[in-house]
C-alpha cells in the first residue's frame, strides 16, 4: 500500500525545488552566455582556421595529452598499487597519519607543490645533492620539463586513486576474503580473482577525470613548465590575453578546449566512483594469506616508500629548506598582509557559497523526483551546475568574462567578485560531493520525523539536518576555503599590485627569484591553508553539537 506524502512534507519541497532551479538555471544559462560570447568574439573563418590548424596549436595539442597520458597511467598505477599494499598490511603503526598526509597532499594549493618539488627534485634539491654525492654527476631529469610536470600531477592525483581503490577494496564482502584465504591464495591469485575484479570498474573514470585535470592544468605548467615547449590550451591562451592581447586567438582557442573538456565529461558521465572522503582510518580485520611473507612485506614497503617518496616528501622539504633567518622580512611587506586579507575573505567567501549552493542543488534535485520530462530536465540542469567547472577551467572562465563585460565595465575594478565566482565555481563539484551521498542516505528518514513533528525550513536544517551531517558539512566547508586559498586560475589574468591573493605573491616571488621570501610564503600558505581546513572542519562539529545539547534542555 503506498501512502501520500504529509501535506507539510509536499509543502516544504517545493520552495527548495524552485530555489534549485533557479540557481542551477542562472549558473547554466551563465555558462552558456559565456560559451556564446566566446563564438562572438571569433574571428572570421579563415583567421580561426588557421589557429586550429597552425603547427603550434597542434604542438601544444600533443604535448598536453602526451604529459596527460603519462600522468593519468603513473597516477592510477602507483595509486592502485598503494591501495593494495594499504590493504594487505591491515593496521599498523602510522597508518593514521600516512591516510591523513595523503588527503591533505590533496588540498595543497598548487603553487606551494611547485616550490616542494623543486626543492626536493630541482637544481639545489636534496635528491640532486644526493646524485651527485654518490655517483659523482648529475644522473636526475632536468629541473623544468615535462618530467617535474608529470611529478607534479602525479603528487595530486595518486593520492585521489589511492584512497578510491582501498574505499572499494574495503567495501568487499569479507566472505570473499575468507574464502580466498580459506584456498590458499598467491599474491597473484589474490589480484586475479578478488582485488583486480573489483578495480578494474573503477580505471576507465579515475583515468579520464585525471586525464582531462592534467591535460587542463595550468599553474603547474606555468610554474615548472620551463618554458613554450611544455604547454597547455590553458597557458596558451593566458599568454595570448596576458601577453599578446590577442583576444580573437584567445577565444578560439577557449573554444577547443571546451569541446575537449565537454568530451571527457560526458565519458566521466557514464561512470560512478564510490566516495574518496569515507574514513579509512579503521583498516580491514579479514586475514589475508598473502600478507604474511617476507617478499610481501619487502614489496609493499617498497611501494608505499615510493609513494612517500613523490607524494609527501616534497611537503617535507619545504620545511627542512625553508631559510628562516633570510625569508622573515616577508611579513614587514605590505604586499604580503594585503594578499593575506583578500585570500582570507575569498577563502571564507567561496567556503559559504559554494557549501549552500551544493546543499540547495543536491536537496533540490533529491526532491525533484519523477520519470517526467520536467523532473528528468531539472535533474540534467542541476547536474550540469554542478560540474560547471569541469567544463569551463578557470582561464577559459576568466577570458569568456572579460570578453563579455569588457563593453559595459572594467573587471580589473571588480576582481574580488571574479574570483570569488571561478573560486565558487571550483569548489562547487567537490562539494556536491561530498554533501550528495549522506543527504540522499539520511533524508527518507528524516522526512518522517519532520513530517511529523511540522519541521520545515531552517528549523529543520539547524534542529536535524545539520546535527546528522555535520561532518560532511564541516569537511566541505574546510577543503573548499583550502582549496579557494590556494587556487591559481583566474587571478592569474586579474590579479595585479592592487589586488592580488597569496598565490598570486608566491608565483611573483618565485618568477623573480625571492627564494628565502617564495620559500617562507610557501611554508605559510601551506600551514595557513590546512589550519583553515582543520579549523572551519571543528568549527561546525562543535557548533552542530552545541546546538543538539542546547535543544535537549
């Protein structure tokens, strides 16, 4: 027997579902507006013809997905890899922590990545000092090129992969694994007929999302690049606005990377990832009989020091090289507290905004329920809202904004509220990440008890929802201010002497050769930014369990 729904219930979606719509309209029919004026701003046919066609766009083509390629097959490779090794040795010391570093590996701004690696791998690097100690020359790849961009990918993705696979290894029945033991298997028949079975589903979608990251990236490139012949679409078309202002070069080349990140998403679409913020601290208790050998052991310590090795050690060498005594000087800077303060209140900003924007699109789309046209359109408009990023990068945004509004206003006297847009608009799929799958699992129930006891609204929210997700809520609001700080995408193009964030000074000190001052800045908007993190994170835990204690009273 099926039951209508409570007249309160049927009452209460429908402003969510209106505010949903509404929202995810106005944030695609934005896009598309952009999109349009980018096809306006295109030259003639011919002129655009010969950019797609001219030698140095097919070069830069090749080049982004040749390092595209190599990065997404070291990346799922060396992450999978970890994720069985994790899981084949259980719980042991550190464990915790080795989980923990890798998740903020994550969320470190790309620009204090650059400047770790170069520490550890670079000209002076501690591995280069290494080479050259023991072996007496220089046996490492160049300190710019393709290969410290390929390090540098690898550094941010492994770690995604990694917790992806042991999410999924984890989520295993343990009767598989009692049987397998039970058999007696090899390492080999354990990835053949259990761990392999289980990770193949998940290649195909790990690989073209970070394919489609690495062959957009644009800082990384920027920074460690080396120069014109390691290139993107997105540095190719920064250089064209920022140095050449060939905007009609700029538009058409926005143009095709938008096909090709259109492309990619619509192949993300078809495949589903299971959450890559589930706790992992709490390892497996299932013996495993290929855990016990002594080459089990020596290999997966091998692996996981490999992993260290590229992932973490770059974020170690930032503190052993810092120069302390040299780089002080940077905080008596007015340049630096200036970029302090506008980085704190886009991270904040863009935190709030991109938080209540994924909450109200994944509540409007949970309630827009139906196999009708109307309900299947809404939900396609929201879930285009919320991948917005993936499909305008950062610098492909800013250009399309700067050719629309360039006739009516100056964006250079409005670049707080541009970045806060592309930083809301970054944040915004991994939000809707985190929030989509507790609030589809908690709501049915809730529903319920509200119905019953005539909760609706905010009340609802702050007496029920928020206490039951409040550490979904918290760690979206942390990893999007972290990743707001340190996002160097669309102040690049904007950012100048009177506005600039602690990106935008690190990458200036570091193209000028401030060592001790980029290295000091790097430290600090590493520790700034996970302070942040950890911090919003607390906040909301401690709020939604101060309400729920204040309300039993």
């Amino acid at each position: 027997m099926i039951h209508a729904p409570h007249p309160a219930l049927l009452a209460s979606r429908k402003p969510v579902v209106r505010t949903a719509v509404i929202l995810a309209t106005f944030i695609a029919g934005g896009t598309g507006l952009l999109v349009l004026s980018l096809y306006l701003a295109a030259p003639s046919a011919g002129l655009a013809w010969s950019v797609l066609t001219s030698s140095q766009t097919w070069a830069v083509i090749i080049g982004a997905g040749g390092q595209a390629f190599l990065s997404a097959t070291l990346s799922v490779l060396l992450g999978l890899t970890a994720a069985r090794s994790l899981h084949r040795r259980g719980q042991f010391f550190g464990r915790g922590v080795f989980l923990s570093l890798s998740f903020m590996a994550m969320i470190v701004p790309t620009t204090v990545a650059a400047i770790g690696l170069v520490q550890l791998w670079g000209r002076n690097g501690f591995l280069r000092q290494l080479t050259d100690a023991l072996f007496g020359q220089d046996m490492l790849f160049p300190a710019y090129g393709p290969e410290m961009v390929i390090l540098a990918h690898v550094l941010f993705n492994a770690p995604l992969v990694m917790r992806v696979g042991l999410a999924a290894l984890s989520g295993l029945p343990d009767h598989h694994w009692r049987l397998s033991a039970q058999f007696g298997f090899s390492r080999l028949a354990y990835f053949r007929f259990v761990e392999w079975p289980c990770l193949k589903l998940l290649v195909p979608a790990l690989f073209s999302l970070i394919f489609l990251l690495c062959f957009t990236s644009f800082s990384l490139v920027l920074m460690l690049g080396g120069g014109p012949g390691v290139s993107t679409l997105e540095v190719a078309i920064y250089t064209s606005v920022r140095f050449d202002f060939d905007l009609p070069k700029a538009a058409v080349l926005s143009a095709l990377q938008l096909i090709i990140a259109g492309g990619f998403i619509l192949l993300l679409s078809r495949g589903r990832l299971p959450s890559w913020t589930n706790r992992l601290s709490v390892a497996s208790k299932t013996l495993r009989t290929d855990a016990q050998s002594v080459s089990g052991k020596l290999a997966d310590s091998l692996i996981l020091g490999c992993f260290c090795l590229i992932v973490l050690c770059p974020l170690l060498a930032l503190f052993l090289s810092a120069r302390l005594a040299e780089g002080v000087s940077l905080f008596d800077r007015p340049a630096f507290w200036q970029a302090f303060w506008s980085s704190t209140s886009l991270g904040i900003s863009a935190a709030v905004l991109s938080t209540t924007l994924a909450f109200i699109l994944c509540a409007g789309r949970y309630r827009m329920s139906g196999r009708s046209f109307g309900a299947r359109l809404g939900r396609a408009v929201i879930s285009l809202s919320q991948s917005v990023y993936l499909v305008l990068p950062a610098i492909v945004l800013g250009t399309a904004s700067f050719l629309v509004f360039r006739p009516v206003v100056n964006l250079f006297d409005h670049v707080f509220f541009v970045v806060l847009l592309s930083n809301s608009l970054l944040a915004l799929p991994f939000a809707a990440r985190l929030i989509d799958g507790r609030y589809h699992m908690i709501t049915p129930a809730q529903d319920k008890l509200c119905a019953q006891l005539g909760l609706t609204g905010l009340r609802r929210f702050f007496w029920v929802t928020l206490p039951a997700m409040r550490r979904e809520i918290g760690l979206c609001l942390g990893l999007t201010a972290a990743l707001s700080i340190g996002d160097f995408g669309v102040i690049a193009l904007f950012g100048s002497e009177q506005f600039q964030t602690l990106p935008y000074l690190l990458y200036q000190y570091a193209s000028r050769y401030g060592g001790a001052e980029a290295e000091w800045l790097a430290v600090f908007l590493l520790i700034y930014g996970l302070g942040l993190f950890f911090c919003l994170h607390q906040a909301v835990n401690r709020l939604a369990v101060r309400r729920v204690h204040a309300e039993s009273y």
